[in-house]
C-alpha cells in the first residue's frame, strides 16, 4: 500500500510539474510568434509609408550622418541596408504593373509576382507567404503588395525556442529526480502510521485469539452441564463474531504488504465458482431469493484457488444479504481477452448508494448494522485480492433496482 501511496504521489506531482512546464512553453511560443510578426509586421509598415521603399531611400542621401539624439532601433537608418523586400504593384482592378525586387537577390521578377499573385487572393491583408510576410495596402490609383524576408529571424527565433525546450525539458527531469527523492520523506509520515495500524492488528490477533478460544470452550464446558440455554447462545454467537472479524483485520493486513505474494496455481474457476454456487443455493432459497448462475465451462486461471473461491463466496454472501425479498440474484462467468465475473442482484436503494465507498473498510450502506449483516471488510478483501492477481473489482448500477459486482482477471 505504502508503495502504490508514494508511486501516486511521484506520478501526480511530476504531471503537475510537466503541465505547468508546458503551459511555459506555450506562452513562450505564443509571445515569439507574436513578437516574429509585430517585428515582421513594422518593417512591412514601414516600407509601405516610403511607397513600396524604406523612406530614407526615397528623402535621403546615402551616408547622410545621423540625426543628433537619434536612438538606434528596429527602424532606423541601418535598417534598410539589412531588410531584404520586394514590392509588386496592381492597377485598381488587379491587373500587375510591375514588380521591384532591387533590395533582394533570391527573388526575381517572375517570383515575386507568383508570389504576389497568390497574396491577393487572400482576404487577409497580412501574412505569411513561405518566409516572406507581406502586406497588402493601397496605393496612387492601385494596390502594392510588400514582402519582407523573414527567414533569418524565424531562425533566431526557433533556435531560442529550441534552447527554451531544452531548458524546460532538463528542469522537468531535474524535478522528477528530486521527487522520487523526497518522495519517500513525504510518505514516511503516513508508513510510520500505517506500520502502527498494522502492528496493532498482528498484536490484537494474538492478544484475542487466546481469550476468545478460552471463553468459546468455557461456554461449551457450561452447556454442557446446565444444558441449552440462550444466553449462551448468544455468548457463543458474538464469540463467534469477534473470532471471525480478527481473522479478517488480519488477513486484510497481510495482502496489504507490499511484500505480499499469493501462490499462483493453474485450476479451474468454472468448477471453482459452480461449487460456490451451490453453496449458497439453500440459503438463498430459504430466504425466497432466487439464485441463478450462467458459468462457461473450462475457464482457467493461474491464482491462489482458496484466496479467489473466498472472493466469489463474498460476492454471493454480500449478494443474497442485501437482495430485496423475492429479488433475485444472477452469476455469470465468461472469458474471451479475460476473464470477467459478474454477481448481479435486485437492489430497490442502489440509486442512494455510493458505489466506490462499499470498498472502504468498515463501512456499511446498511447503517442499522443488524445481526448478520457483516462488519464491512468484505469487499475491502475481496478488492484487494482481485489486485493481488492483476485484476479488478467495481461495483456498477445496471438500472435503477439492480446492483452489481464486476471482477476482471488476466487469462
């Protein structure tokens, strides 16, 4: 238990720390692609305010000294010098005129009308044209289309994406490895108390089997010389009932072990279960349940036969207890990719039961807790060693007076 606690615990905090690292990357993404087009996007504007050129082409003299006071940034007087664009002009019912491409050398003329041509039939008036983005704005008695080359700070910007992944990536795996590190620290609070709990059953098992056995014979020894009598009944019946719930504590103890191994045999759960069966038949009549059971023959599994016959008696105890008067109760086995059993009974409060909390110790959906009616460790050891065999117990609600026990197993 201890250890599917602490296995829980490394998974759940590393799916935290891996979603909040990828929601990171997310908007790191989200920012460089917004800041790539917002860059991409003033230099298209700025082209577009000089006529389909960078307006110092077109007011200033090459080499002209700076302004005094002017700042270097995105745009300015460098800028045209490292943009390389291309601007193709239309006439105002979309005919081409022309095409400049003085400022590039990778794109010629017949390229940047292609280019162009596939621009404008595109309701956007911005965009990404390959590694070109382009701009569409209108012009002295047309339409101009602008791309500026943008292959150089898309790679500046995937290679800073690349390095953020890293980066993520390598404090993801540093953050597992001091999970499981201290995984153990944060656990250890609850093994502490979980070895108590259980170094208390083992201690309460011997402190009470000695004195249970010695009162049962004592009550047997007084029977027999005053003769029946039905207070001693009733002593020997509860004598009964604490013997039998310690055994429980105890072996719910056991397959809690981590270190707990069942013995696995080959042996036949159609025969198994078709024994058990039978078994409650009698008392399910008597009680007027009706018990049927659709078994398919020669299934076969590998398991501890005592440990998996005690599940199917729970199941069917549990079953014809809680069935409603004349109700009745339907066992069905089959196998195809596994093994499934279902023990099915008519139930009239299933929709006021929680299914999930019938496995919890202890507790009961019958809250009167009336004589027979168990102590609630049942299913709770019927769960666990449908577990230990790499299986599974749930309960379900097949309609609204039926309830359910569905156990899967490996072939």
């Amino acid at each position: 238990m201890i250890y599917r606690l602490r296995k829980k615990f490394i998974l759940i905090s590393a799916l935290s720390i891996e979603s909040v690292l990828l929601v990171i990357f997310a908007l790191i993404l989200l920012f460089s692609s917004l800041s790539l087009n917002r860059t991409m996007d003033t230099l298209t504007d700025t082209i577009a305010s000089g006529g389909g050129r960078f307006p110092d082409l077109a007011q200033k003299a090459e080499g002209a000294p700076p302004k005094e006071g002017e700042k270097p940034g995105l745009i300015n007087r460098e800028t045209q010098f490292s943009t390389r664009y291309f601007t193709v002009f239309y006439d105002s019912e979309g005919n081409y005129l022309e095409s400049q491409t003085d400022a590039i050398r990778s794109v010629d003329a017949a390229g940047a009308r292609s280019l162009a041509d596939e621009a404008m039939t595109k309701k956007a008036s911005r965009g990404w044209s390959g590694d070109f983005r382009y701009k569409k704005y209108a012009v002295k008695d047309g339409v101009a289309v602008t791309f500026v080359d943008g292959s150089m700070n898309r790679h500046q910007s995937n290679r800073y994406l690349l390095g953020t992944m890293a980066v993520l990536a390598v404090s993801g795996a540093v953050s597992l490895v001091f999970i499981i590190f201290f995984s153990r620290r944060a656990v250890r609070p609850v093994a502490e108390s979980y070895e108590k709990q259980k170094q208390f059953v083992t201690d309460a098992n011997h402190e009470l089997k000695t004195p249970l056995t010695l009162i049962l014979t004592d009550l047997d020894i007084a029977e027999a010389e005053l003769g029946k009598n039905e207070w001693i009944d009733d002593m020997r019946a509860e004598g009964k009932n604490m013997a039998a719930l310690v055994e429980q504590l105890v072996t719910l103890s056991r397959m809690d072990e981590e270190k707990h191994e069942i013995r696995k045999e080959p042996f036949s759960l159609s025969d198994c279960l078709a024994d058990t069966v039978s078994e409650f038949a009698g008392a399910a009549a008597a009680k007027g349940k009706k018990l049927s059971a659709e078994i398919k023959e020669g299934v076969t599994v590998s398991g501890d036969e005592g440990a998996l016959r005690r599940l199917a008696a729970i199941l069917l105890d549990n079953a014809v207890k809680y069935c409603d008067a004349d109700g009745e109760i339907t066992v069905r086995l089959a196998a195809k990719h596994k093994v499934v059993l279902s023990v099915e009974n008519t139930y009239a409060g299933v929709g006021k039961v929680p299914l999930e909390r019938l496995f919890d110790r202890f507790y009961r959906a019958d809250r009167a807790r009336t004589a027979g009616s168990g102590f609630g460790i049942g299913l709770s050891i019927a769960r666990a060693t449908a577990r230990a065999h790499g299986g599974e117990l749930t309960a379900y609600k097949k309609d609204e007076t039926h309830i359910g026990f569905l156990l899967t197993l490996p072939l």
